[in-house]
C-alpha cells in the first residue's frame, strides 16, 4: 500500500528531525506505511484534503465570514448542506459532536427539566444536562452477546419525561431503528458514529428526530473535531445558533470548515453516481472473506429492531489471542491500526477512502494469524459489559457542584464518585458523580488501568470523590 507523496509534506519530514514531544510522535506515525482501520474516517486519503493545506489556515480575513454569525460563504455552505440533508437548517461544528450535543441540549434549558437518557450515553450528554439543568431519567441498555444495546423504542416509551436523547448508533456500529417514534417526544439524536446513514439509504436520525448531531469526521472524512447540526423543529432555529456560539471558539479552523463542506459534498456525489452500491458489496464481500477464516467471526444479525452498520467490522476473537492480542499483531507486524480492541472483539472502520489493496491485505493477514495461532472456531466467545452496575444516590447538578476531594483509588470505596471515570474510546462513564463506588467499581477500574486501556477521570492512582 502506497501513500500518495502529498501526504507526507515537507513540514511532516521535518518534525522527524525536531524535539517537541507531539511533533516527534507525528512524525514517527507518518514516517510508516499504515493501513488505518480507525478514525478518522478521510484515512489520509487526497479525495477530501487535496485542496487543503496549512497555507490555508486563516482567520476571518476580509472576503471570508464569521461561524457565529454567517452572512457569506458560510452560510451559503451551511444552506447547500441543509439542502442535502433536507432539514430546517445544518450548522457547522469546530468542537466535535460532544459540542453540538451539549448546544442542543442547552436549547431545552427552561422548557423541561428531565430527559430520557441511554446509560450508555456519551460523557458529553451528561455534562450537557449538568449545563442545562437537565436531570437524566436514566434507561439501562439490554446486553446483546456481551455488546450494550441501544434501548428500545418500549423502553423509550416507558421514560416519563418529554424530551430523550436517542443513540441511533453505537460505538461498535449497532444502529437502532426508531423511525416509529416520530414525534412522540421532543428527540435529540446522538448520531455521532452514523453520519454517513443518511448516504447509505440506512434508517437515520433525520427521519424521527428533532435535533440531529453527526461526528463527520468520523466516518465522512472530514478533519477531526468537525461535526454537524441539523434542526427539524421550528422553534430550536429561534436560538441554536446562540447556544452553538458557548459551546464554540470563536477562532474557529478554516481547515475544518473547508473539510465538512468538501465531505458533505463527496458523499453526496457518491450517492448521484450510484457507488454507494458497490461500497455495500465491497463490504459484504470482505464480511464473507473473515467469516471463512478459522478462529474469527464477523459480528452480524442482532435483535429485531437493530442492524449491524457495514462501515463498522466488529470481529470476535478466538480467546487464544483475543481481541487486544490481534490488535497488537496488526500493529507491530502489519502495520494495521484499528479503531478499538476489546478482550474478546476487534473493531475496524472502513469507508470510501481505504486504499484499494485494504480488503486484500486485512484477509491475508486473517488468514496468516489464523494458521500461526492454530485459531478455531469453537474458542470464540464474548464477556459481558466489563462496567459493574452503579446506584445513583444524588441528582447529577448537586452531585457535580459539591465539594470535591481526591483520594487513592484504594480508599474511594463507598464514597459517592466526584467526576466521571471511563474508558476511552468510547467515551461512555463508568462512574457519574453522585453514584456510589463500590468495591467491584474500584477493582475495575484498577484492573483495566494496569491493562493499559486508557482511563478518563483518573489522576494517576487517585479518583474524585464528593467530600462528606
């Protein structure tokens, strides 16, 4: 697989020879031929950053506009995106969807005072709801073959409160199906992981929610941190851009602008010139390579009412090497990095942009590990959702404004959880403050950071616990 010389700039080649930490990590990363399984979605592809260099990095010169009030090209961008998409109006995002998530949940703040929420919701979500004083009805996900669930449209129903956040995708690709819901609450879709659904003929967010925010660097292949907005709802227009404006800088990158105009665009003539159906069949074709490989299986087929993304390769691993084994094969002796390994699965994203030998060498390389390790069928399995269940004993808001106190992780037993503590990717907490730490919740916790999975909220050895 060949990169094409574009992608490794004069600039690049020169951090090798510098001293700076970020730079130096930069450099060693470009200096190699990789083939990228994981985000972001444009997988260093000319397709979409052609036209974009760091001789473009400007700020809001004369002829160009302003984000939090657009009157020129911005807007014009932003209404040829809303035009696309078909919704009431489409906003550009410089801070990621865990920005847009918490503008739209801001827009609620005074209009209700609870929300249905997924457990499993973003850590965003749970700092949005602090910010608008929102206090979560909190739905548990059914697990599914050791993957958490997206919950269903009953258990969506059975949620008192008005307004809920729906999560139309997971993090591995599981894609629920709430078209049926339409108008039944006021919906926030949290389709951060499924931006390219609306491309594929996939039931998407734009048809049953209200609210919509789309991580599009994730796999539309603009620069990471960009994302989108849409409004369905009349009323959310009167102030979105407003609650945008706190959640955004106001020095926002011409580079990620210019990216969310260039993707939305691609897509959108993937779509015209009808290779959005040979993309599918490359992508059932390679399902059907792995599933004839001894000791690897695609997952595929969940519950009614759920779907299994294509652009998502969720793969279970024999346990004689396991998920996070593989992931350290590929990387060291293929060359291959992949957006998430678990004990038991494997997660790679693919997309229009792969290099054309990506499908080839991904089977090959199956298929080498497979004979090396004498893998089998029969050793897969799958574990259930490593996070211990939690009891909430304070309101989020009160939980998140109390006195806070660091201690050992040790000593944190039975003491309320001061901040949110989880994996990441995804992204999704363990522990919200307010919920009681238990002694499963510590060991967890340790377990997973002596495993080198990367721990958000830790300090070191140390955790935040409310003050008593």
């Amino acid at each position: 697989m060949k990169r094409s010389s574009k992608q490794k700039s004069n600039w690049v080649k020169s951090m090798v020879k510098g001293k700076n930490p970020i730079a130096k990590a930069m450099a060693k990363w470009s200096e190699q031929e990789r083939l990228r399984l994981s985000m972001p979605g444009h997988k260093g592809s000319d397709e979409i950053l052609d036209a974009i260099s760091l001789a473009m990095d400007v700020t809001e010169l004369p002829g160009f506009d302003c984000l939090h009030a657009p009157t020129g090209c911005i807007l014009e961008s932003e209404k040829k995106v809303q035009s696309i998409f078909g919704s009431l109006a489409s906003y550009y995002l410089v801070n990621g969807a865990s920005g847009g998530l918490k503008a739209a949940l801001l827009s609620l703040q005074g209009k209700v005072d609870a929300i249905c929420l997924p457990r499993t919701a973003h850590r965003s979500l749970w700092e949005g709801c602090v910010l608008a004083g929102l206090e979560p009805q909190i739905i548990e996900p059914f697990v599914w073959q050791g993957l958490a669930l997206p919950p269903t449209v009953d258990q969506y129903r059975a949620c008192s409160a008005s307004t809920g956040v729906l999560l139309s995708t997971t993090y591995e690709g599981i894609v629920a199906d709430y078209r049926s819901m339409r108008k039944e609450k006021f919906w926030v879709a949290d389709e951060a992981h499924g931006a390219h659904l609306f491309f594929l003929g996939w039931p998407h967010a734009m048809q049953y929610a209200d609210i919509v925010v789309q991580g599009a660097h994730k796999t539309l292949g603009s620069l990471t941190q960009s994302a989108l907005l849409h409004v369905q709802d009349t009323e959310s227009l009167h102030l979105m851009r407003s609650h945008l404006s706190m959640m955004q800088s106001t020095s926002p990158s011409w580079l990620l602008l210019a990216s969310l105009e260039e993707a939305v665009a691609y897509w959108d003539k993937l779509v015209k010139t009808k290779k959005i159906e040979s993309l599918l069949q490359r992508l059932v074709d390679l399902r059907s390579s792995i599933s004839c490989i001894e000791g690897f299986q695609v997952v595929q087929n969940p519950p009614e009412g759920y779907s299994i993304d294509p652009l998502h390769l969720l793969i279970r691993v024999d346990r004689k090497l396991g998920g996070r084994g593989l992931a350290q094969i590929l990387q060291d002796d293929y060359h291959m990095d992949v957006e998430m390994a678990s004990p038991d699965t494997l997660l790679g994203l693919l997309g229009p942009f792969d290099a054309l030998d990506t499908d080839i060498l991904i089977v090959k390389a199956l298929q080498e590990i497979s004979g090396t390790w004498a893998l089998d069928d029969a050793g897969i399995g799958w574990d259930s959702p490593i996070r211990p269940e939690t009891v909430r004993e304070l309101s989020l808001r009160e939980a998140y404004l109390s006195d806070k106190e660091i201690l050992p992780l040790a000593s944190s037993v039975n003491r309320l959880a001061g901040d949110w503590v989880g994996m990441y990717p995804p992204g999704i907490p363990w522990l919200i403050p307010g919920e009681r730490i238990s002694q499963d919740m510590v060991e967890a916790v340790r377990q997973a950071s002596e495993e080198k999975y990367m721990m958000d909220g830790l300090l070191g050895n140390n955790i935040t616990v409310i003050k008593e």
